[in-house]
C-alpha cells in the first residue's frame, strides 16, 4: 500500500474553497480524508512548512511535438518539463506529423504515453481531416480513441460552414471544440503584431482583427447551435470585449489567456529577437491590461501555456524565417504569480483556480482538485523564493524561451503524480 502523508502546508483547493493550514493524506494513488494510526505509522512523511500545497497543475494546451519532429520535443521531454512546472494532467495539440484525425495516431501517441510519460498526458483531434478545413474528421472514432477535445491548433478553420458542421458533429459526441482564432486572409507574411513597433522595425503587421473577426463567427456559431466553443490563446483586447459581452448575455463561450502574453508586449521585439516570435503576437500593453482584466472578472477562464518548441538552430535565424513558438511549462507558475498575485492584481488562491480546475472542467478531465476520491496529484511550491530562469536548464528539449536570464518569484518544490513523487524540485525521480 502507497501511502502518503503531507503535513504543515497552506493546502489551497480553489474548487473546494479551501485556504487553510492542514495536510493532505493519499492512499493507493486517491485523496483521503484521513489515515487510520495503522497507515500513519506506514505513511511517507512529507513536512511541507512553509509551502503551498495544491492540486497538480493543468494545462489544457501545449505542443510535444510527438510524433514527427521529436529533435523538438517528445513525450518524455515533455512530460518532464510539465513535471518540473507542477503540472500533473496536459492536454497536448493535435497538430503532429502526422497530424491527429485518426484513430490510429491517436493509439500511437497513447502506447507512448504509456511507456514514457511521467505525468497525465490527454490527446485531442484534429476537427477537419489534414487539418485542412475542408473535410470533417471522423469525430466518432476520435472519441472512442480517447480525446478529449475537438481542434485544429495551429491553423484555423476558414470555412463558416465547414466550422458550423464540425461544431455541430462535436456537439453529438459531447466534445468541446477548441479554436485558434485568425483570419488568414488578414494574417499572410505577417510577423508581429500590427502598430508602432511593426513600423519601427519594418515587419510586416499582423491585425488584432485577424483574432476579433474568428472570435466573432465562433460567438455565433455557438450561440446558433448551442454547443461550447472555447477561445485559445486570446491576445486581443477586442477579443476580450466580444467574449465579454457574449458571456453576458448567456452564450456558451469561454477564453483561455497564455502567460507570455499578460506579461510581454510587441516592444519586446524591439531587437528582432526571435524567442518573442509567436502566434498569435504579443499585442500592446493595452491589450495586455485588457487580458488580466479578463482574467480578474471571469471573461477569460484559465491560464494555458501553448508550450510550443523549436531547436535552437530552427529559431537562430532571419526573423521572418523563424517559426512560431515559445515554450513555458517549467516558469509558467512563477511567472503567472509574478504577474497576476505579487502585483496584487490576484489572489493566491484565483491564480492557482486558473491553472488548476477550471482548465480540467472545460475538457471534463479528473483533474485540479483536491477532492476525497480524487487522484492524488499535488503540486508543492514556494510562492515567495525568487530564481533567475535558465532556459539551458530545462528539462525540455527547447530553449525558446522568453523568460530566460528573467527573476521571477515561485519554485516548484515538489510534484506528485498518483500519489507518487515525480519531480523533487530538482531532478525528475520517476
């Protein structure tokens, strides 16, 4: 019997409302409410003064690269970033090679995760065949696979009727729909976000209207046909405004908002750096403000990393050669707390809600919760210790990293998997 006993910790649940000093007990890899004197006396020990103990983290979107370009990332790497982050349960993208609109990927990427992941691994599929935007994907046979959601990541669905049927075929199998928002039409050879700094430097624009104009066609399409669509990545304050109002007034939406982009604006680009490359664009400090705002009043419902990696040699050229991407599972927790709660703009225990459960209730996972019954996957950090991010450091196979040479407050001490150690604050112990 694999026991577990977590004593003097800040024990935050934000999906149970709970922000006390306590411990936390596991049997058998399941949150107890308590331990009989007999598996007291059996139990492994952990003495978490002065740390904060909650659930594992979630994060419903990133990017393992697996399979098909593994020289980025792979399961193992990615997993062990995710690890190293906090993170317990992550949803990865379907946007591999080959890309995820069969069953038969779907299997393969399983039996990896089987092998080779240290923490929960959830696929999605892709909604077009190629992701393509022209033919459904078998939806069906994606479910019965074993993912929990319906995207194409990484490109975007064109076609309002193409949209509006794979929104609708999703809706029959209880799936949410996941959507990166761009109009391509508006986006073709664009770099970064259009404005001041686009000019300064001489590259060519990428419109916040490009996100508003999909954002839009998606809070119709939902509102038409009753099914959920959620908002990746959002970066526009437009965006946010149109999420915002259609929440109000009842429509089955939601948003998620990336680290990178409440903490970094386009000026950041200021020398071509190609590790603040990615899509979409870091926006303005007004679109920023506008993203934490989203954040404080519930418009957007979670905090994702979209970990996405490139091999250095892939990001060390032109600028307008460089692929899209930055990676941010082994910061994200100290970043988002350096943004959101020792700004004041958060409380501990809303930053943690955004990472946490309210991720894991829109793709329906059994995860971010403290919960008697519950897996028992735990996160143990320092919300205070401060650190300089080494991005030669990390566990992933990338290094593409915006936050490297950054301070940021918030360690990681500790992640449980199943009531079993996987990461010890330094090394990966699975």
């Amino acid at each position: 019997m694999n026991i577990l006993w977590i004593q003097n910790g800040r024990v935050i649940d934000p999906a149970n409302q709970r922000d006390a000093a306590g411990d936390v007990f596991a049997v058998d890899g399941t949150i107890v409410a308590s331990l009989s004197e007999a598996q007291q006396a059996a139990a492994t020990v952990i003495d978490a003064q002065g740390l904060v103990v909650a659930p594992g983290l979630v994060d419903i979107h990133v990017h393992f690269r697996d399979p098909g370009q593994t020289h980025k990332e792979d399961i193992r790497s990615g997993t062990e970033a995710a690890a190293a982050g906090g993170f317990t349960s992550v949803v990865c993208m379907p946007n591999t090679s080959p890309v995820c609109d069969n069953a038969g990927t779907i299997q393969r990427i399983m039996d990896k995760v089987a092998r080779e992941a240290v923490v929960r691994v959830y696929p999605t599929g892709c909604l077009t065949v190629g992701m393509q935007g022209e033919q459904l994907a078998p939806t069906g046979q994606l479910k019965k696979a074993g993912v929990v959601a319906m995207t194409d990541d990484g490109r975007c669905v064109q076609s309002n009727e193409i949209m509006r049927r794979a929104v609708e075929y999703a809706k029959m199998f209880d799936l949410p729909i996941m959507d990166h928002c761009q109009d391509a039409s508006l986006t073709e050879g664009a770099m970064m976000n259009e404005g001041e700094w686009s000019l300064r430097l001489g590259l060519q624009g990428w419109p916040k209207a490009a996100e508003d104009i999909i954002v839009a066609r998606n809070v119709i399409l939902a509102e038409l046909t009753g099914t959920h669509i959620h908002m990746q990545h959002i970066s526009s304050a437009s965006s946010v405004d149109i999420l915002r109002r259609a929440i109000d007034r009842g429509v089955s939406v939601s948003g998620e908002v990336s680290p990178h982009h409440i903490e970094f604006t386009d000026a950041d680009l200021h020398d071509y750096d190609t590790v603040f490359k990615m899509n979409p664009p870091l926006r303005t400090d007004a679109d920023r403000e506008a993203l934490i705002e989203g954040l404080i009043d519930g418009t957007l419902c979670c905090i994702a990393t979209d970990h996405a990696p490139h091999s250095p040699t892939e990001k060390d050229q032109e600028f307008d050669y460089a692929p899209f991407g930055v990676i941010g599972l082994e910061n994200s927790l100290a970043s988002c707390l350096t943004t959101l709660y020792h700004s004041k703009r958060l409380g501990l225990s809303e930053v943690i809600a955004l990472m946490t459960h309210k991720g894991a209730e829109l793709c329906k996972l059994n995860a971010g919760t403290l919960s008697v019954g519950a897996p028992a996957d735990i996160c143990l950090f320092d919300p205070d210790e401060s650190w300089t991010v080494d991005a030669n450091k990390f566990f992933s196979k990338s290094r593409n990293c915006p936050w490297h040479d950054k301070s940021l407050k918030g360690v990681v001490k500790a992640t449980y998997v199943g009531g079993q150690q996987v990461f010890d604050g330094t090394s990966i112990t699975i």
